[in-house]
C-alpha cells in the first residue's frame, strides 16, 4: 500500500468494528490495497469525484461493506459497478463469493481488471458491457446489486433475464427511494428495506431488496 497513513486504517477499523465486519487481518490489508490503488488510478483517469482518501473510505470502501451482512449468495453481479463498487469490497470481504464487475466504461472496467490482478483475486470477473447486451450464466445469479445504477424499475427491467430463479435483486439507495417503488413490474416486489448507518457519514441510505412474487410466471 503506497499511501502509507496510519489514520486510514484506524479509520477503516473503526468503521468495519462499527458496521459489525469482523474481517481478518489479510482481508483488512485487502481493503486499504484497493484504496491505494484507486487513489492512485483517480489522479490520472478520474474515476470517482472522491478525492481525499479519508473520504474514500467512508463513502466507498464502508459504504460498500455496510450492505456485506445482507449479501447471502454464492454469485453476485454488480451492475454498472464503475471501479468496482460495491463488488470488489464484497469479494475482499468473502473470498467464497463469486462475483461478476459489470460496467460499459472501458478506463473503469481497466482498474477493475488491474485491481484483481495486484489484489490477487480468484473470484472476481470484470466486463466491459452495457447490462442489456450482457448474456450471464444461463442460471443466472443468486443476487444482483446495484449502487446508485438507475431508478429501481430500470434497474429490474435490464437485468431480468440475469437473477437466477429465486434470486434477488439488492439496491443501494438513498431516502427518497419510496418514490420508485411505483415503477417496478407487476410481478417484482420489496421484501426487505434496510437502514444502513454508514461510519463517517451523515447521508442516509437504505439497501431495499426485491424478489419476484411469482416465480412460476417466469422473468419481467
């Protein structure tokens, strides 16, 4: 890790400690790799508008990790993940899971790609594609999620075809979400809407989870 400071990791501590993260050490060391990392790329190809890595760690590495106990499944893809977010923090944090970087943006998809390579990950897959020409797994995947990706009913519609029958759908969101609700297709509903208190961070944020309501119906 080149950004060698003390306080991040105090302060990524205290944050997993606070989220109830009990990560070990390799896992921990993981993390601040990734923030040295796209510290590093952001200078140069402007990655996230995120500048100071004291924020990077609040509003991306514990963001991210703070929907981490609610992520139950084996597969996981992350749609329009940029420079891989929340997907890289997940596979950090659970090396069993494997998960699919979905992002049509070339320079963001290249430090996805960089960042397995220096971080050594064997369970992480990056793809450059738009989520609608994107053909998965024809199983699907146990769990879709999505950070700030699009309004809830696009972000179902566009990735139907990729949840695995009996698979959920898991949106990173802020407060005013209720409102999209509307928009969802008629065999999609909320099962579970989670307040999550991000260390560091005054902002709200809610992870909602969707499934179908009839699965015998087939996909939206």
């Amino acid at each position: 890790m080149s950004l060698d400071d003390h306080r991040l990791r105090e302060r990524l501590e205290q944050g997993l400690n606070e989220l109830g993260i009990d990560a070990f050490p390799a896992r921990r060391e993981g993390l601040l790799t990734l923030l040295a990392l796209l510290h590093k790329w952001n200078r140069a190809y402007n990655l996230t508008a995120v500048r100071a890595p004291e924020e990077m760690v609040s509003r991306h590495l514990l963001d991210s990790a703070a929907v981490a106990p609610f992520v139950t499944g084996s597969t996981l893809l992350d749609v329009g993940a940029g420079p891989g977010l929340p997907g890289l923090v997940l596979a950090i944090l659970e090396p069993e899971r494997r998960v699919t970087l979905l992002d049509s943006n070339g320079k963001k998809v290249r430090f996805q790609r960089q960042a397995v390579m220096e971080l050594g990950l064997t369970n992480v897959t990056p793809v450059q594609a738009r989520v609608e020409a994107f053909e998965g797994p024809k199983e699907g995947y146990g769990e879709v999620i999505s950070r700030a990706f699009a309004s809830l009913g696009d972000f179902v519609s566009l990735s139907a075809d990729l949840v695995a029958d009996g698979g959920r759908w898991l949106a990173m969101k802020g407060p005013s979400v209720d409102d999209e609700l509307s928009g969802l297709p008629e065999n999609v509903a909320p099962v579970a809407s989670h307040e999550l208190t991000v260390p560091f961070e005054s902002g709200q944020r809610r992870l909602v989870i969707l499934e179908r309501t009839d699965s015998t119906q087939g996909r939206p």
